[in-house]
C-alpha cells in the first residue's frame, strides 16, 4: 500500500515546503519531525512513482530523495524532474555505498547530499541553505521577467536611448549618436521611464542591469 502524503500545516503562505521521497516509513517519520521542529513544512512519499504522480511543485522549496528506492531510483526521479524543467533543489540522502551515485546526481543538477545516519543541526542547516538560495534565485527571475515584459513594450528608438543611459550618455551626447534632437531624446526617455515604471533614473539603471545586453537589444 502505497503511504499517505502528509503536508504539515503551514499556517504562513511564505512557509518553505520540503519534499521528502523515501521507502523507510521510519526515516520518514524522523525527518519530519526534523524538519517540522525546525519550522518547516513537510510533504512525504514513500516512492517517486507516488510522488511524481501526486505532487504539485510550484508552491513547493526543496526536494530531500532517497538514493536507493525500489520501483524508481533516486537518480530516475531526479531524470523524470529534469525532462520535467523542474528547478527545485534536489538534496539527496544516501548510505556511504551510494557515494558514487551521489556525485553522479550532482553532475545532473543535485544541490548536495547527505550521508545516513546525518547530523540533525547539518541536515536543518544545509536543507535551509538550499532554500534560501532557490528563493533568491527564483525571486531574481521573477524580477528579471517584469524587467523583460517592460521592455518589450519599448520601440526600437527608445531601447537604443535606453542602452545609452546606461552606457552613461547624456541626453546631448545621446542626441549626437542617434542624430536626433536634444528635446527628441528627451521625449524618448520620458517614455521608456514611464513605461518601465521606473521612478527614478537610478531605477532604470539597475532595472536594466538585471539583465544580459542580448535580452534588451531590438
């Protein structure tokens, strides 16, 4: 019989969620309440058919997966999520056998892994670090795409005024590359901080820089 996934009451929509995938109901049960002490919540499946089937993993932080499953190896799940585009944090559990497995699941996107019986406080600690590093990655690609989006509604003229600014011309020296008019300029870079909801010249600046050159060019 397959196990019943348990997802711990949040109580805080910003609460990281852990995914745990792993065959030993009692290694389960113990990280947990690792976890669940350590002011996380926790989903767990007790196979990666059963949670590949039944997980939705866009409001999830971290994955914590067995090496050694039957039915679906770790490194198999960790396959199905790559074909998948998932970007979740994979931290692998595993015995001192299953080492060479471990680094080979690296080498395909694994964040770490961690030998059994593990170090409570190292388990948290790494767990939390992995997390902490996924938000602030996804929070920049969040920030990037609205940067992107707004861009995109510039015409040509005004993204090469904007590549300019950034390049740290002036509006008269912007005039003189582009062989328009000062006021032409002016009413060019009225525009695009409108349209880039930018409040400020610094604004623009650093909204600009959050992208590659090629992303912003016409």
């Amino acid at each position: 019989m397959p196990s019943r996934r348990l997802v711990e009451p949040t109580g805080d929509p910003k609460r990281p969620v852990v995914i745990v995938v792993d065959d030993d109901a009692s290694m389960r049960s113990a990280v947990r309440r690792l976890l669940s002490m350590g002011g996380l919540a926790v989903e767990l499946f007790a196979s990666g058919p059963e949670f590949l089937a039944d997980t939705d993993l866009h409001s999830r932080d971290c994955i914590l997966l067995d090496v050694s499953m039957p039915l679906m190896s770790g490194l198999q799940v960790q396959a199905a999520l790559n074909q998948r585009g998932v970007t979740l944090p994979v931290i692998f559990l595993t015995g001192s056998a299953d080492i060479p497995i471990a680094v080979a699941a690296m080498r395909e996107g694994a964040v770490d892994f961690i030998e059994k019986p593990f170090d409570n406080d190292d388990l948290l600690a790494r767990v939390r670090g992995a997390i902490d590093q996924y938000r602030q990655h996804r929070n920049v690609d969040q920030e990037q795409q609205i940067v992107l989006d707004r861009i995109n509604k510039l015409t040509a003229r005004e993204r090469a005024v904007l590549e300019l600014v950034v390049a740290g011309k002036t509006s008269k020296e912007i005039a003189r590359v582009l062989g328009s008019s000062h006021r032409t300029v002016e009413i060019h870079r009225r525009h695009l901080m409108e349209k880039m909801e930018a409040p400020s010249l610094a604004d623009l600046i650093r909204m600009r820089l959050l992208l590659p050159a090629a992303d912003s060019t016409p």
